[in-house]
C-alpha cells in the first residue's frame, strides 16, 4: 500500500508491502498493483514515492527499476525496515 513517510517531507509517500503467493507470481500482477498505488499516491497530492527492499527480493527490484524508481544513497523517514539495504525513490 501507499502511506505518507513518517519523520520525512511531507510530498513524499511510501510504497510498502506488496507481497504475492507464489502461484501468482509472474502474470504481472505485482507490475499493475504498484502502478495503481503510485496513481493513487498522485492523486493524493505526493510528489515522490520512496521504498524500501532487499536485494535478495531481484524480481521486486527489477520492477522498480522498470517502474522508474532511482537508487537513492541512504534511508528516508522512520521506517524502522533495519533489514533493508536498498532504497529507491521516483518522482511521481
């Protein structure tokens, strides 16, 4: 889903837990939700949407790459996501 990022500016929103069962997996599903939930982020009046994953999820991070999210160099907000090593932001 998409929420504003706490302790961060406020144009910018997080997209956070998409998760699928693994049967279905690889029919673009992942690819469709997160464009909806970035619409909706930008229609909510958010300028950038910011995430947070791990490198050993690469189809998610493919995707994001695909979808236009940049690798940024550090954590934004207060996720509390220690685990989480990469971060991407896109301008919406």
């Amino acid at each position: 889903g998409i929420a504003p990022l706490a302790c961060s500016e406020p144009d910018i929103c997080e997209l956070q837990k998409m998760y699928f069962l693994s049967e279905a997996r690889g029919q673009g599903l992942a690819k469709k939700l997160a464009l909806k939930a970035l619409d909706h982020a930008r229609e909510q009046g958010f300028g950038r949407c910011y995430l947070e994953t791990t490198a050993f999820l690469r189809q998610a991070v493919a995707l994001y790459e695909h979808l236009g999210f940049e690798y940024i160099d550090g954590p934004l907000g207060c996720t509390g996501h220690v685990d989480c090593e990469v971060r991407m932001l896109k301008t919406l």
